[in-house]
C-alpha cells in the first residue's frame, strides 16, 4: 500500500472506521426509516438515528420493505445453528467521505460466517470432518455478519476499489481479506493484495487470471473479482445516490466516518 496523502481517506485507510460500525448495531428503538424510494422496479430504504437523522444503513430491494428497521438484522440470526441473515439480506452501510451528499462508500452484506482471529485453533476441522460440539459452539460465537466494501476514490460516481472476503478453501470460515484497486481509476484492477484483519499487515499469494482475481465467495467453492462487479455494484451505489436525490435535501444527512457524534 503506498504512503499516499490525500484529503479525504482511501479505502485501505477508511476499512477500519467502516469495519467498526459494521460490527457495533445500535438498539432498534434508536432507528427510524427516514426515507424510501421506487427507482427502476428497486425499493431503496434510508435508515438513520431518530435523534440526528443520520443514516446508518441503506436497503436495496425488488418488493418494498413493509418495515426497513423491524425486517433488518445488523446481527447475524442461527436457525439450528445455522447462520442466518434476517428478512432483508440486501443492504449496506453507506458513507460519504468527501461530504458532497453523495454515497462514496459502501460496506455491502456479504453472508454471515466467523473470521479466523488470532484465537483460531490450528486443529479446527475441515469442512467434510466431525464437528465437536465445542468446534460448533466456537463457530456460532464468532460468526458475524460479513461485509464487503466498496469505494469511489475518485468521487465521480463509478467504484475504483473493493475490500472482499475470501473464505478459507476448506472450512465455513472468513480466512482474509483481499484488495483490489483500479489505480487509474477506468476499472482495470491492478493494486491487489490481501490482509487478514488489519489492512496494514499484508498476507500476500493473492492469484490473478485474465478473467479477474480468484476468491472463495461465502457458500459457493470459487469466484472471480473482475470488473463486472465494479459496475454491478457501481450501478446499485448510482440508484442510492438518485434516491437521495429524491428523498430531498433536508430528508437525512450521510455519516462521513470521521466524528465521534455523527451529524453533530
Ligand atoms: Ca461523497
Ligand atoms: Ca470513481
């Protein structure tokens, strides 16, 4: 990661601000819906801090959500001690870095599945192995619902960089984190590393195709991160940044990340 000084922060330097309101849900009774809006066949829902009427995350859904606080759950859910991701498994946690009103950053649900920390037991078995019940036991403590970010470096509209979560290949576990960057910023990923929880510490081996970068999505074997998934997501962060275009100036305001007492 090169030592780049700008005005507003990166990806790599923002993760850990978005990481954090990621892994901290507010009580519900502090949440309203501040705004939702039809736009091309999708409902977009705002939801924010009843008291400073900043938004903490977004929904992006075919059907109207009856109840974008009540059918959202910021924590991850266990049926049979399977995870579970609640009645919305479409939304995110929107910011904007450069305070232009618009949305610049975005921490997009991935799946829910726990990460393997520091504690994480050498002997913990693969995926077609016996469970114990402490093995089953540990896996549900530390599940979490998992995120991907994304991020406009450039703020004109379109995303230039991704954080995605690779799956360790042999076990329901998030193993690291890659990088990926267009550093010219036309979607051409060519700044590509890989962390595993803090994005100074490298963890490198990330391998790269001419089809794009090789991960292990959460519940499916292998993926690739290309381009495609810029524009993918590039098109749901337009749709955002239109609804709050409609909802109107005044309707909410944006976290930037940066303040302790958002909206203040
Ligand atoms: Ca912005
Ligand atoms: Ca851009």
């Amino acid at each position: 990661m090169p030592a780049v000084v700008t005005a507003q922060p990166t990806l790599p330097d923002f993760f850990p601000t978005a990481d954090s309101v990621t892994a901290h849900a507010p009580f519900k009774s502090e949440l309203t819906t501040l705004c939702q809006e039809q736009l091309l066949g999708r409902y977009v829902s705002f939801v924010g801090f009843k008291n400073t009427r900043t938004v903490l995350y977004v929904t992006f859904t075919r059907d109207s959500v009856a109840d974008p606080v009540a059918d959202v759950s910021p924590i991850v859910g266990f049926e049979n001690s399977r995870p579970s991701l609640g009645k919305v498994q479409t939304w995110g946690y929107p910011f904007d870095r450069n305070r232009d009103g618009k949305i610049d950053y975005l921490a997009l649900v991935g799946g829910a599945a726990p990460f393997e920390d520091g504690d994480f037991p050498a002997d913990y078995p693969l995926r077609e192995q016996a469970m114990m019940m402490h093995h089953v036991e540990l896996f549900i403590e530390k599940c979490r619902i998992v995120f991907n970010h994304w991020a406009d470096e450039n703020y004109d509209g379109r995303l230039d960089a991704v954080v995605q979560a690779d799956m360790d290949p042999s076990r329901s576990w998030v193993y690291r984190y890659i990088y990926a960057a267009s550093t010219a910023r036309d979607g051409n990923l060519d700044d590509v590393w890989s962390f595993r929880t803090d994005t100074s510490l490298f963890n490198d081996s990330v391998t790269v195709t001419a089809e794009g970068i090789l991960y292990h999505p959460i519940g499916s074997p292998s993926g690739i991160l290309g381009p495609r998934d810029l524009d993918e997501k590039s098109a749901i962060m337009t749709l955002m940044n239109e609804a709050i275009d409609s909802c109107g100036r005044g309707a909410f305001r944006l976290p930037y990340g940066y303040t302790t007492n958002e909206g203040q």
